[in-house]
C-alpha cells in the first residue's frame, strides 16, 4: 500500500487518499521533527544538529537526552500511524541517525523532480509529451516547502531550491508555447501560477509581457500598477530595476505599435457615460506621452503637453484648504474645457497634466484662453493658476517629469 507524503505547501501523510497523521499532533514537535527527518531522508544526521536547527531555545539543561526522548517518541507516533514500521524507520548507526524510507512511498518533491527529468528528456523527440510532463510537475507544487512555518534558517536553502525548480519548469512551458505563438496558454499557466507565488515578480513579467503581445494593455498596465503597489506594502519602494524593466517593456511595445495609444484611449472612452476628456493615473499618463513623442509625423497638426499648476498664495492662507480648493476647481474646469479623447492627470497635489493630440497651429492659444475663463467662472476663492502649453517633440523631458 503506497504512502504519500506532502511537503510542498501544508505537510501531510496519506494513505488512500485519507490523512493519517492524528489531528491532535499535527502541530506537534514529534511532527516537526518528522518533517526535518523527511527533509534529509536517508542522509546521516547528527544529534547535534538536530538541536541546533529545531530546539537551539528549548532552554534544556539535557538537550541530547531530550533528542533521544523526541526520537523514540517519534518512532512510537509511527507505528502508530503506519501499517508497516519498515515504511519510515528511523535507525541509530555509530553517531549519526538516519531515516530509512521504502519504495512504498512517494514524496511530492521526488516526484515533482522525476517529472522534470523525463520532460527534459523527452523535449527534443516529443515536445508534446514534455509539456504534458512539465504541466504535472508544476501542478505538485502547491506552495512554500513547509509552508506552515513562517522562518526557519535550515528550510530557506530548501524553500529556494524548490521554487527555484518550479520556476525553471514554468519558463520552459512558456518558452515552448512561444514557438507555438500560444499566448493564452501562457496567460493560464501564469495566472495558475501566480495564485500559488504570488509575490514572484519573474511570474508578473511574463504575465504582462503576455498581456501585451496580446494587445490587452490597458489590463498590462493594471497589472503593472498592481505590481508596483505590492512593492510599496512590502518593500516599502515604489521603483526597482526589476519594475523599470516592466516599464520599459510596456513603452517600447507602444513605440512599436504607434497607433495603439488610440486604441487605448478610445477603450477609456467607452467605459465613459458622458463626453469629455479622459482621466488616467499618472504612469499610464507618462507612457501614452512617450508613445506621443516618437509618433507624430503631421506637420500641420501638432501633439501639445498642457502643464496647470496651483500659483503661491497668501502666507495667512491654509496651505490645506488652498490646495483642496484647486483640486476641486481645477478638476471641473479641465472636463468641461479639453475635447472628446484629450488625456489629463492630476500629476501631483497641485499641478494636472493634460495631452491633446492633432492641435492646429495656434490651437493651444485658445484651448489655454478657454481653460483659465472656466475656470475663473467658478472660482470663489482666492486661487489662482498658472498654465503652460508646449509641443511634444522626442527630446528630454526629465525637467517635466521628475
């Protein structure tokens, strides 16, 4: 009767199927100490490091004759369980411990790698039968290698060992669907994966280079910005070679398809219930004003950048409640000034940015009239703005967005 054991995600011992290990030692040192033995199954341990990896705090005036008290404990808790004590035994030679496992048992790690293996094998004769063998080893990895612990020093080489496999496996599945051109199969294989790793940032870049060779960019871009907050809450960073290089990747794919920019635009649009300008979030803002640069060619027609930003005020005036009164003001003056199509953002606290596309000469001249009369017609307050309206050209621009 085969006996498999789960160490990738929750540690588990199932015999048909069932869980055999008692409820009540789930969580128990005895199970720890079964889970280091599997960990290092068939290899020589001395007592000494046991200790020094499960119960260096134990505070035990006797800590080799408490490993000695575990350990015969331990082998009781498995006659217990199992049908056979040959299944799991732990044996004692000279100075060093050993657990000794049969051929009656499968071990999720083992097999995951065994599946690897005959992949590998297989990928030049039948690329079929690899992606079926590579799909099995990943679908094994359920998560974390003993995934219950949140910090163990003995389980990080271990940890990244394994996902490091898993990883691996994953980029020669993607690798071979990008021969096939199978984009949506990459798609399922990364969501798949990044519910299981959802911190691996290897896994997001796929994704949303996936994404964008599909054309879905406003959803590689929500997938971007997804990604950057998670560096914000867990790293406390908001910028990194690894995300420059993901956004390198979504500018360089709009340069590449010069006409995309509408498409995304006129995407945006369409989730409008009313005309008017289209507001997005300050990234996507700067890739559509790059993909802006690099583009136009019409020399009738010019691309302008509009900059709007908040004047000083008054040294008795609430810095507070002065910039809140722009906001709200400037927000109601931009929908109602700029055309069907035009982008803006609220670029920080006190400036918005705008882009309108396919302007005439002198156009920007009444467009920035017609921008401060709205906005003086609504303007209770002592506010007052300052606009600036300037040809997009491919040149620097790091002066404006820094």
């Amino acid at each position: 009767m085969k006996l498999y054991i789960t160490l990738l995600g929750d540690f588990d011992i199932k015999m048909n199927n069932k869980s055999i290990i008692p409820q009540s030692k789930k969580s128990s040192k005895l199970i720890r100490l079964l889970e280091y033995f599997l960990t290092f199954k068939n290899k020589e341990l001395i007592p000494e490091t046991i200790i020094e990896n499960l119960w260096m705090d134990s505070g035990s005036q006797d800590p080799m004759n408490m490993i000695r008290g575990q350990i015969f404990r331990l082998r009781q808790l498995l006659k217990e369980m199992l049908p056979d004590e040959e299944t799991l035994k732990i044996n004692f030679e000279d100075v060093y411990y050993i657990l000794e496992v049969s051929e009656d048992v499968i071990i999720d790690t083992d097999e995951m790698e065994d599946f690897i293996r005959a992949g590998d094998a297989q990928l030049e004769e039948d690329v079929e039968k690899s992606i079926l063998l590579y799909n099995s080893a990943i679908e094994i990895y359920k998560g974390t290698y003993l995934s219950k612990y949140d910090y163990e020093m003995w389980l990080v080489p271990i940890r990244s060992y394994y996902r490091k496999k898993y990883l691996k496996t994953i980029q020669k599945l993607v690798e071979i669907y990008k021969t096939k051109n199978n984009q949506d199969s990459i798609i399922e294989l990364i969501q798949s994966a990044i519910k299981v790793e959802p911190n691996e940032e290897l896994l997001r870049s796929i994704f949303i280079d996936s994404l964008l060779k599909q054309g879905d960019l406003q959803e590689a871009q929500d997938e971007f910005m997804d990604l950057k907050s998670d560096f914000e809450k867990r790293l406390g960073i908001s910028n990194s070679a690894s995300l420059r290089e993901i956004q390198m990747k979504i500018e360089s794919y709009l340069t590449e398809k010069s006409e995309v920019d509408t498409h995304i635009v006129e995407s945006k649009l369409g989730e409008q219930k009313r005309p008017g300008p289209v507001k997005f979030d300050s990234e996507y803002f700067r890739i559509i004003y790059n993909s802006y640069k690099r583009k136009r060619a019409d020399k009738e027609k010019k691309d302008f950048l509009g900059i709007v930003s908040l004047k000083d005020y008054e040294d008795d005036y609430n810095e507070e409640t002065y910039i809140k009164n722009f906001n709200n003001l400037i927000g109601k003056t931009i929908v109602s000034s700029l055309r069907r199509g035009d982008i803006y953002t609220f670029w920080n606290d006190t400036q918005v940015l705008v882009l309108i596309e396919g302007v005439k000469p002198s156009g920007e001249a009444t467009i920035q009239e017609r921008i401060q009369r709205r906005f003086d017609m609504i303007n209770k307050y002592p506010v007052k703005i300052d606009i600036k309206f300037m040809p997009i050209e491919d040149r620097d621009d790091s002066d404006i967005f820094k």
